[in-house]
C-alpha cells in the first residue's frame, strides 16, 4: 500500500482511501478521521439525559414506537432525532442494513441465528435481537462471502 | 400491507391468462387417462373460468414472497394454504376429484408431504447459511478487533 500526502493550503483537509475492500485498516483510519473531525458520535435522548454515542458504542439503529432509536452495549435505548434514511450516510461503513428499518454494527453482532419460521435473526452483544430480511440477508451474504 | 393488493391483483391477471393453457393440458390428460371424449359446453366455461381463476389466485399469491417482514416459512405456509384450498375447491368444482374422505385424504398428504419437505429444505438451507455468515463475521472480527 501506497502512502501520499498533498501538501496544498488552499484545499478543504480530505483523506482519501483507495482500498480493494473494507478492512481492519480502513476502519481504523476512518474512525481515526471521525474522531478528529468530531463526527463519531450522535446524540442520543433518553428521559432527561442527553448523551454523546459514539458510533462505537451503538449496537444499532432501528425504529421503535415510530422512533429512531440507538441500541447502546449496554442495551440503553436512547431516541435519536435524526431520521433513519439520513443517518445512513454520515455513519462508518460498518453500520450494515439488517432490515427496512435498522442498521446493525457489524463489529457488535454476536452471530447471525437460523430461527424455525425459516427467518434470520441477528443477536447483539448486548443481548437484542433483530429480524434480518430476506434481501438484507443476501446482500450481507454477497459483502461477507461475495456471494 | 395496501401497496401488497395492487400487486397482487397485478401478479394475478398476468397469471390468469395462462389459465386455459392449463386447462387444455388437464383435457388432453383427461382424454388420454381417463378416455374422456365427450365435454358439455357447461362444463369447457366452469373448466376456464375456475382455472383461471385459481391461476389469477396462484400467481397473485407470489406477492407474500415480497413481504419484507414476513419469514420465509409463514410466507410458505401462507401460499401453501391458499393453494391448497384453490386447487382443492377448483378439482371439486370439474369434478376431476372424488367427493369422499378418501381422495380428500390422499390429495391433503401429497399436499402436506410436499410442505413438509419444502420446509425441511428451507430450514437446513438457512442453518448453513448462517453456519457459514458466523464463520466469516468472527474471522472479520477477529481480523479488526472487536470494539
């Protein structure tokens, strides 16, 4: 792997990672970049309490109640304001598309688990667990297996 | 679930207009089985229209397949029931099965034989599926670091 710095005082600060996949190495330069530019986290509602999440600690994003809700690791529901479909592309390449309404951490699923009515079910660290569609399914299967 | 009936209604008429097709094969059968010569106009009209609407019900059917939240085994189960009934209804109304606890029977077994065997495929399929999704997830995580 190649390494190029452009020194140019003019240009918006930019890195750019020309990789073949995503990898342990481009997760850590892009969490190393978020951090820096203090996009790593969402703020998260919980009763009273407003709380910095880092992307970190969110197991995942879904809909409860017709809410957009962060799962932490602790298994801590906060509200988050944001919609889900905006969410999608200011998270880390991480955050996969379990279903029509939750993106999962794929760093914090504990395994994927073949339930009897024929469905996937991811299971988090924490303990929730979340249907996997049908399509998410293959699409997670074509990223992981390039299948 | 309202997006679902266009579609159904769609899928249906699309499906229902291979019904006298079908209908023409079950003849020939008929004829060549059953030594069938002889067909009263009544019977060629009830003939088309019910299989073509048991066609219309077949094919529409296909849509609880594109039902994201629904489990790949309910949705099996679901149009395997309405099949069921559809083929069992159109077979009584022409008269190409026996009224009696024993036709019945054999016709309910075939059914439930060929479920039942559908449903043992799917489950394995999906087991080693996700045998094989857990493998690559822990090695992914392994290789990163889990958070």
């Amino acid at each position: 792997m190649k390494y190029k710095l452009i020194i140019d005082r003019d240009a918006e600060e930019s890195v750019t990672v020309v990789a073949r996949g995503p990898s342990a190495l481009t997760q850590q330069i892009e969490d190393l970049v978020r951090s820096r530019s203090g996009t790593d986290c969402l703020l998260g509602y919980r009763e009273d309490e407003m709380r910095k999440l880092p992307f970190s600690e969110i197991e995942c994003i879904t809909i409860l109640d017709r809410k957009v809700t962060a799962i932490d690791t602790a298994g801590n529901h906060y509200r988050i304001q944001e919609r889900l479909r905006d969410l999608e592309p200011i998270l880390p390449a991480g955050f996969i598309r379990i279903n029509k309404s939750t993106l999962a951490n794929e760093h914090r699923i504990l395994r994927f688990d073949a339930v009897f009515s024929g469905g996937v079910d991811a299971v988090f660290r924490c303990g929730y667990r979340e249907y996997v569609s049908r399509r998410c399914f293959a699409e997670i299967r074509r990223r992981y297996e390039g299948k | 679930m309202k997006k679902y009936i266009p579609e159904f209604i769609r899928r249906g008429l699309i499906a229902c207009g291979f019904g006298p097709m079908v209908l023409v094969v079950c003849y020939l059968t008929l004829q060549q089985q059953a030594g069938v010569q002889v067909l009263r106009v009544s019977q060629v009209c009830l003939g088309i229209v019910s299989i073509s609407a048991l066609a219309f019900v077949a094919g529409g059917m296909n849509v609880v397949y594109q039902i994201e939240r629904l489990p790949l085994m309910a949705a099996v189960l679901i149009h395997g029931g309405v099949l069921y009934l559809s083929y069992l209804a159109t077979y009584l109304v022409n008269g190409w099965l026996k009224r009696g606890i024993l036709p019945l029977l054999v016709f309910t077994v075939v059914f439930v034989v060929g479920y039942l065997a559908a449903w043992a495929v799917i489950c394995f399929t999906t087991k080693r599926k996700t045998e094989s999704l857990n493998e690559v997830l822990k090695r992914k995580q392994q290789a990163g670091g889990e958070n």
